[in-house]
C-alpha cells in the first residue's frame, strides 16, 4: 500500500512552528535586536496560508508588549514584520511570557522567558532543522547516484534518518505530557508509523489482504484529531482533512458522501469545528473539474450547507438551492429524467419533407414518446441537445455523427433533440439532416414545450449526455471524442 512518502513527511517537519494559549488575557514580552519597528502578533488557522492578526505593536529601542484581555487559543502563533514571516512559536495554557530574538538567525538564537513549551519547540526546532540538511543531502546524493547498489544504502540512511526523528518527536512527546506542545508535536508523526502487520497464516500467507488499509483508515486522525479545537490554529488542519477525503477514499461519489456525513455530523455539535471541516469539503468539490464531484457538492449543499451553515446569508443559501434543484435530477449515476410530448420524426418524414412543404411545415407530425428510456435497447445512448440555428452546434453534430459512424456496432445509439421549437427550426433541422444525411440516429423534438431543459440543465448548446442501457447517466456535458475515448476503454 502507498503510504505518504518520507519527502513530505520532512518538508512538513521543516517548516511548521506553533504557539501556545493560556488563561483569560496576554502579556507577551518582545525584544529584537531592531530599532523602533512595529510587529504584527498572529496566528494560523486551519492552513498555511490563512493568517490571522491579534494584536499590532510599535516597538521602542527594539522592545515592546502585547497586552490584552480577549483569550489566545492554543496554537501556533507568529510574529510578522513589515508582512515578513519572522518565526513562529507555540502559545498553550501559558499567555504571559517573554520572547527574546535575533534578526540573524531566530531559529537558533531566539530565546523565550517562562515558556517551557516554546523551550520544548525550540529544541524541535533546532533538531528538525539539523535533521532537514541531512535529508537534503541525503536527496542530492541520491538524485546523482550512478548506481542501484549506491541509491539502496542512501535509501536506507534516509529510512533511519526518519525513524530517528519520529523517536526525538516521540520523546518529547512522552516527557511533556499535558502540554500543548506535547499534541503538537504529536501531529507531526504520520499514522502509518504504527501500521500493525497483517495476520498470517502458519504459512505466511496473509489472510486479510485489507486488513492495513482498515487499520489505516481507522487511525488516520488518531495524532491530529479533527475535532479538536486545539487543531484548528494550526497551519496543517485542512490539509490533513483532504487528504484523507481525496486519497484514502474509494474516490466514488457515494463513498465519498458517505465519508463525508459520517464527519460532518460527529463535528456538527461544534459550530466552530463543523464550519472549518464543510467549507473546504465543499469548496473542494464545488471548484473540482471531477464530472462525478458534482454529485458530492450537490449532496453536501442539500444535506449540510443550507440546512446548516448560519454563517452563510438568507441570499446565497437561496440561490445555492436553486442551484440544487437544477443539479440533482441530472446527476451522474441517476436515471436520466424523461421527456414529456418527445416527438421522434422517422427517417422517412425527413425524406418526405424534402419534397414536401405541407409536411415539413407541419408542428404535429411524428410518433409521440412519453418516456424515452423505455426505447432503450443499446449499451450506450448519447443525447445530444442542439440548436438548429447555432454554428458551433453544426460542428458538433457532425463530430457526433463521426463517432457514432464509427461505433454503432459496438453498442452506441444517438438520440438528437432540436431545442427550438418553432415552424423555421423544423424547416431548417429538415434540410440540415437530409444535406449531412443524418437519418440514421434518433431525430427528435418537442413542438409543444421546453421543460426538459430545466431537468437536463441545458443553459446553451450543444449538451451531450451519455446513458447505460438502464437509462442512467454515466456522463454528461462532454464532447464527441469523449465518448469516443470512453467506448474504447470499455469495449
């Protein structure tokens, strides 16, 4: 099994840093070898990227205290000058210490006055950073080694390297039990250090080839528990949550969904918790590329994000249900909705029609479906929804038309439907498909209304849909080559 690679483990290892928080109020003491200069105290929340501002200090002579009587919370704090990252120090139960630093090098010579947990992270600190250059060497020896001989004792130098720090990090860990620090710290050792082998039979032979996969799923979360509220100002939260949600997950829509509730309603007793864990889950699926997400942000938004999230406005929950009711009856996976008063015109009206105007000016002629899903007797049916009047449209067609030549022995059909339902489309969509001889799929449309465009959510042409023998969507808003591509793979 893939497990996160010793590379992220150190690059991770390399730049954290945390802050502690302690009782009601702060008094945090700052002396840099600086002249006046103002200082921006801070912390992380949820991600790297995401800074929060407490407190602004002009200091004096390079010296200077925050004071305050709002709570820190614990975490990992920082100190900003002119938006330049200085260092980053943990606040636990302790909010009133001293901090002593140096321009020159704060990893090594910052020094901090009653803080035993910035004195534990310093240490980290300072092992982490040591411990980092020997990776980095470690890696360019391996990147020019000439040899596979060579490359397996640098692999094996890196593989104790690792064990080593895991250990460091357990010690502290051990020795500063009920500190803050103490389950930062903890956080920084990756969960399949503690895999468990498979059972085995009397012959070595393992009898539960998913057992590992179980076990690593199960205690994912056992050293960053994301439902603790000590995590959340810590610049890894979010990540951790998407990780798992994105790579330790049969990435199926339904597993996916299924994850995702399993999590959201043991978070939702903790607005705090429940808001940082569903916006980036829904943010994530909403943004994605994924065909399939689609099912997963629709789901999150109906089940949780409208009922729930009183963080957001009356307006935007009400255009975001909007936005449901359009996705859900189209979603992948789904039947595909039926057509009321389809009306399919014969390969023989189009040929008639080309001869005679009464007939092709005629709204009403061709055979009535009520639901197209019962004519369904191939493996694949694409429905293509298209305007007669739209060149990009035209195109499509005739790459649909290419595609469908090419694989209507190996189980596609084609169903068209004109979307303009006035006396000049039926005109022109006659001439169209008798001028590209286009009588050989299933021509379809619906003088008497458009309602279909609402459940197959058509906002413009073409929109293509590709549906299983059973009339569910496998695919939707593609292009010809796709479906192309999507045949051949399954062949």
């Amino acid at each position: 099994m893939k497990f996160i690679s010793f590379l992220k483990n150190i690059s991770y290892l390399s730049f954290l840093v945390t802050v502690p928080v302690f009782s009601q109020g702060y008094e945090i003491s700052i002396s840099l070898n600086s002249r006046n200069d103002t200082v921006m105290l801070g912390h992380y929340f949820t991600k790297s990227d995401l800074k929060i501002p407490d407190d602004t200090l002009v200091l004096k002579n390079g010296k200077g205290v925050f004071r305050g009587g709002k709570v820190l919370e614990k975490g990992v704090y920082f100190l900003i000058n002119d938006r330049k990252l200085l260092f980053d120090f943990i606040i636990g139960d302790n909010k009133k210490f001293g901090i002593v630093a140096d321009t020159a090098d704060f990893i090594n010579l910052t020094k901090f006055t009653n803080s035993p947990e910035n004195d534990v992270f310093s240490d980290f600190q300072h092992f982490n950073v040591d411990r980092g250059k020997q990776f980095q060497q470690l890696n360019e020896e391996y990147k020019n080694a000439t040899s596979d001989d060579v490359r397996s004792v640098i692999l094996t130098k890196i593989q104790e390297l690792r064990e080593e720090r895991i250990k460091y990090i357990e010690k502290l860990v051990d020795a500063n039990k009920g500190l803050y620090v103490s389950k930062f710290l903890r956080t920084l050792v990756p969960p399949e250090t503690y895999l468990p082998e498979p059972p085995k039979d009397d012959q070595g032979n393992i009898t539960d080839p998913g057992f590992q996969y179980r076990w690593f799923r199960t205690h994912f979360f056992d050293n960053l528990d994301i439902f603790d509220p000590d995590m959340l100002r810590t610049p890894f939260y979010e990540e951790k949550l998407m990780d798992y949600m994105t790579k330790w997950i049969l990435q199926h829509p339904d597993t996916i969904c299924a994850e995702a509730d399993k999590i959201l309603a043991k978070a939702k007793d903790n607005d705090e918790i429940f808001k940082c864990i569903l916006i980036p889950l829904f943010n994530y699926y909403v943004k994605s590329q994924v065909l399939v997400h689609e099912n997963v942000w629709v789901h999150l938004a109906d089940k949780w994000y409208i009922p729930y999230s009183t963080w957001s406005s009356d307006e935007y929950k009400e255009t975001l249900k909007k936005e449901v009711e359009k996705k859900t009856p189209n979603l992948i996976g789904k039947p595909a909705p039926p057509m009321e008063m389809l009306m399919i015109l014969p390969p023989e009206h189009f040929k008639a029609a080309a001869l005679d105007t009464a007939i092709k000016n005629d709204l009403h002629e061709g055979r009535m479906v009520q639901d197209f899903r019962k004519e369904l007797k191939s493996k694949y049916t694409a429905i293509v929804f298209w305007d007669y009047s739209c060149g990009h449209c035209k195109k499509f067609m005739e790459e649909m038309h290419e595609v469908y030549e090419e694989h209507k022995n190996n189980g596609l059909a084609v169903i068209t439907v004109q979307t303009v339902n006035t006396r000049e489309a039926k005109n022109k969509w006659i001439d169209y498909a008798n001028d590209h001889q286009m009588l050989d799929w299933v021509n379809a449309w619906s003088p008497y209304h458009n309602n279909y465009k609402d459940l197959y959510d058509i906002s413009q042409t073409p929109v293509l849909y590709l549906l299983d023998e059973k009339g569910d969507i496998i695919l939707k808003k593609l292009q010809p080559e796709q479906i192309k591509d999507f045949i051949d793979k399954n062949k």
